[in-house]
C-alpha cells in the first residue's frame, strides 16, 4: 500500500457515519450485509448511504457483490490488512518482530 491509498482509507473511516459501517460490515464477516439493510440497521437514509458505501469501497475497504438485483456489501480485510501492514511496517525502531503480538492480533482468518 502506498501513502495515498492509506489516506484514502484514514479518510473513509474518520467519519462517524463510515466507521459504523465498516464495524457493521466487519461483525457481518463474509456473508456481508445487502446495502438497504446497512442503511436500515444505521438509520440512514439509501441515498446517503450509498454515497458513504462508494466512499468506502475507493478506498478498498469495502467490497459490492450483486446477487441478482440486491447489492450486498462486505468488509474487504484484505484492504484492511494492507492498512493495517502500512501503519505498522516500520514499527518498533526497526526491530518489527515486537510487533508481531500486535500484528496477530488483529489478524483474522477472514
């Protein structure tokens, strides 16, 4: 990942609306979540939704897969993890082994 593409993820989930999302669709696992339940379960408005979903998937957090005429969304860890490699890729003075309790921990098998 390079450092634009981590902005764009930073930025996508720095607002409110946008990180409940993406917890929602992260407790949701691979099943995922169709676009007009997230929007039902937030409280939010379809078409306010949609544009926080588009945002979301540019910066390689979220995934649309479409099942006949439903969207269903579903959290991208492999996005996820790339962010999370980034932050982390020269922690620990050099030394990234100290990191790798950190590092397990927030690895699924997702």
């Amino acid at each position: 990942m390079d450092k634009q593409t981590a902005l764009l993820a930073l930025a996508a989930l720095g607002q409110d609306t946008r990180l409940e999302v993406f917890r929602l669709l992260v407790r949701a696992g691979a099943e995922g979540v169709p676009a007009g339940e997230v929007a039902s379960r937030l409280s939010i408005v379809q078409n306010t939704m949609s544009a926080h979903l588009k945002i979301l998937g540019h910066a390689g957090l979220v995934r649309a897969e479409r099942e006949g005429r439903t969207i269903r969304y579903v959290a991208d860890m492999t996005g996820f993890r790339d962010l999370l490699a980034y932050l982390m890729e020269d922690c620990c003075n050099g030394a990234p082994e100290l990191c790798q309790p950190v590092i397990q921990a927030v690895t699924c098998k997702c």
